[in-house]
C-alpha cells in the first residue's frame, strides 16, 4: 500500500527587522500579525549574523532568544577594528548601477528609486534600461524617473535581462558597473561598500554583495529563504575573495576556485558553484572584466528561453580568465521574493533550466569547460543530491541560522521536484534561446543600417 505524504503545513508570516547591536535592543514583541521574526544583528550597519526567534508578549522573553546574536558582540568589535579605514570621496572610482525591467511592478520601481536617492556615493548615475520590446502610450517609466537626481532611463528592445544589461553597460559612464533588480531596496552605503573593495585591492575583477529578505510574509517567502538561503545558499557574514585554485592541472584550471578569508584558503570547490556567493541582483564588475569575458549572453536570462543563468555565466566567466572576485557582506540589498506559491515554482523552474543552460552556454564558448565539468562531475553530482534529499526531508540550505522549536517549518517536496524536473531541459532551451538572440541581432544589425540609409 502506498504511504500518502502529511500535506505541509504553511508557515505563518515573520517580521525581518535590522538589529545593531552596538546598540540597546529594541523591544519586540508579538502582535496580531507577527509572532515570529528572522533578526538580522549588524555592527554599526554591518550584518553580522541572523536567528530565528519567536516574539513573545513581553520583550524581555524576546531578548534572551537573542542570545547567540549578542553573543557575537565582542567578536564583531575586534573585526570592526581590524577593517579598514572608510575611503574619502575622492578616492573612489566612478559608479554606474544598472537596473535592467520590463516594469512590470510599479511599486516595486518605486522603492527601488527612493531608496538609490538615500544612497551615499559622491560619483554615481544610475540606468534604467526599459527592456520592453514596445513600450505602452500610458507608460509610467518616464513619471518615476522624472525629477530624480542621476537617474536616466534608456530603452532596449531586445527581449532578455542579458540584452537589458549589455545596453547599460554600453551606455555607462562609471569604471565599475553595477547590477541590481528592480524588487530591491538598497542600503545608503551600498556602493561605498562594494567600491571600497576595488580600491583596496586592485587585483579584483568583480565584487558581490548579500541578498537579505525584504519581507517573509507568506508560505513561498519563508521557503525559498529557509531553504535555498535566499539566493545564496550558507551565508557568510565575513569579506571572502574567490580565486581559480592555481595548483589544478592545466586543462582544468579555472574549474576549481579558492576562497580565501584574510588570505588564508577556507574552501574549494567548483567554478559552477560560484553562485553561493554571488547573484545578479547584487554583483558588480570593473568594466575591464567585463570586456574580457564579452558582456553577458544574450542567450540567457530572463525574458530568453534559458530562463536564467547569465550572472553566473558572467561570474564564471571572471574566474575561467583568471580574475578574483570580492564578497563583501556589508554591501547590502533586501529583496521581495516570489510571493504566491505558483510564482516560486515558476522561479524554481527557471533557476534549474537556467543552470543547466548556462552550462550548456559555457561548453559551447570553450570546450575545455568540457573537461572541468567532467573532472568536478562526481563530487558535483554528490552535493546536488545531497542537498536536494535534504530539502525534501525537510532540511535546511543554512545550517548556521539559529531555529527554535516550532520555526523548523517543513519544505514541500513538490518544489524541490519541479526545480530537478527541469535540469534536462536546459540544454535545448539554450539552443533555441541562442538562435533567437541571432535572429533578434540580425534584425537589430539591419534596422540600424536602414536608419543610417535614409
């Protein structure tokens, strides 16, 4: 007889709120919508850890949940010391931060502009490339740019986030060139933080930052956080720098990076796994880089068939070269994940098909990744498993949160599911993406010749 799966029970919804532990603890409680919060605990505005808890009627019963966040106090001090010092405005490169739409989300648009007006950055424009093939009578773009400082907007017709981006980069003024979605909200000192890294230290080619939730308020919120740790996987709370591992054999090196922590080696694996530290709604690349590994493919993302997969491709792309790429934890987005269910499996179906249409995008660029997927292979193939029989078992993408009884909220099985059902869908979707990226290129190549013809 079969065993019927227990339906999963949804979570209810949990406050995000910003602690700063240099500072008194506000008083949390419960109330009528809230009886649970994830608390993210920052030193003097850099995150530093994060814990479940649950909100009780009293605050005091809230702060003794937060005992392992305050006690990372004393080490949060000594590595705010050991820092170094902030940079004066003259000292930082120029900045462009493109913002590639289809403005499909109006509100969403509109935080996302208030909060680049907020930003502390003396040398910075931001782009907004409209990425929609025709662009309605009644848009409302050309209002939520109006009147804003630094802000221009430019059309790109091309479908696709990678055409959207590459046009920003081709229009950007800025030595390094910022990419974010249009669902975020920014920290002031976003760019300082990520710019400060450049500075000092030159060798990087590419600086990521950390994706934080804007709000868990519903079941698919709290899921793709709790179990795909967001977008990142494990979080990690400590300034990293990824290199290719130069002791790997000719063939394959760039297959296998490095990361380092204060310059000693902290973990290897491989290059395809670079998006445990990195997403394209906060990444950033000196524009020198991105040169060199030719801008983003036009045959992913989303909007394309692939459906995803162009920030990793450009993120492997630094690494396969023999570039470093920077994570710092204190440069900071908070982004609204799906909220409904059928918009997370949606995403989910995206991300596996996208991976595996960036993988197909890599070999068909340089079949020498043929080699380094091979020699990864059977550790890859490993992980993946493992982390994916944990999720359907109910485990958790970020071991290092802090869970109470009763927050071990259950995963439903159907979305791990979905996301595996679509890996082998990658490869043709990628084909026929990059054929359209031809046909779309032609047709661009053409009306530009028209244009100059008349």
């Amino acid at each position: 007889m079969t065993r019927r799966r227990t339906p999963v029970a949804e979570p209810a919804p949990r406050r995000v709120v910003v602690v700063d532990l240099a500072e008194p603890l506000p008083d949390l409680v419960a109330d009528a919508q809230y009886d649970s919060a994830m608390v993210i605990g920052t030193w003097h505005g850099r995150p530093v850890g994060v814990a479940d808890v649950h909100l009780s009627a009293e605050a005091d019963g809230t702060r003794a949940a937060l005992t392992p966040l305050t006690d990372l106090r004393e080490d949060a001090a000594r590595e705010e010391s050991a820092r170094p010092a902030r940079l004066p405005d003259d000292a930082l490169p120029p900045v462009t931060v493109v913002v590639s739409t289809i403005v499909g989300r109006r509100e969403d648009l509109e935080l996302m502009l208030d909060g680049f007006a907020a930003i502390d950055y003396p040398d910075v424009e931001f782009l907004i490339v409209d990425n929609r093939p025709v662009v309605p009578a009644d848009d409302v773009l050309p209002g939520l740019v109006a009147g804003r400082d630094r802000v221009r907007a430019i059309h790109e017709p091309r479908k696709g986030i990678s055409a959207g981006r590459n046009a920003g980069v081709a229009a950007a003024r800025g030595e390094v060139i910022v990419f974010t979605d249009d669902d975020v909200r920014v920290e002031p000192d976003w760019l300082r933080e990520l710019a400060q890294r450049y500075v000092d230290d030159p060798t990087l080619d590419a600086v990521t930052g950390l994706i934080l939730p804007a709000e868990l308020d519903t079941a698919a919120q709290i899921w793709f956080e709790r179990y795909y740790g967001g977008f990142s996987g494990e979080r990690t709370w400590r300034p990293l720098v990824l290199e290719p591992e130069r002791r790997a054999p000719r063939l394959v090196r760039g297959a296998r990076i490095t990361v380092s922590d204060a310059g000693r080696a902290v973990k290897r694996f491989a290059v395809y796994g670079v998006g445990a530290y990195g997403a394209g709604a906060n990444m950033s690349f000196r524009r020198t880089a991105l040169e060199r590994i030719g801008g983003f493919d036009l045959a992913l993302g989303t909007g394309t068939p692939a459906r995803g997969g162009e920030d990793l491709a450009a993120l492997i792309g630094v690494l396969w070269t023999g570039g470093r790429i920077g994570y710092e934890p204190a440069a900071v987005v908070h982004h609204r994940h799906r909220r409904g269910t059928d918009e997370l499996l949606h995403q989910l179906r995206g991300n596996g098909l996208g991976f595996t249409a960036m993988l197909t995008s890599l070999v068909l660029g340089d079949r020498r990744h043929l080699a380094g997927l091979a020699w990864q292979l059977p550790l890859a193939v490993q992980a993946m498993a493992a982390q994916s029989l944990s999720r359907i078992g109910g485990g958790a993408a970020d071991a290092a949160e802090t869970r109470p009884a009763g927050l071990e909220d259950e995963y439903p099985r159907s979305l791990v599911l979905n996301e595996l059902r679509d890996y082998p869908k990658g490869p043709l979707a990628y084909l026929r993406s990059r054929r359209l990226a031809r046909r779309m290129d032609a047709r661009a190549t053409s009306g530009a010749g028209a244009a100059r013809g008349r």
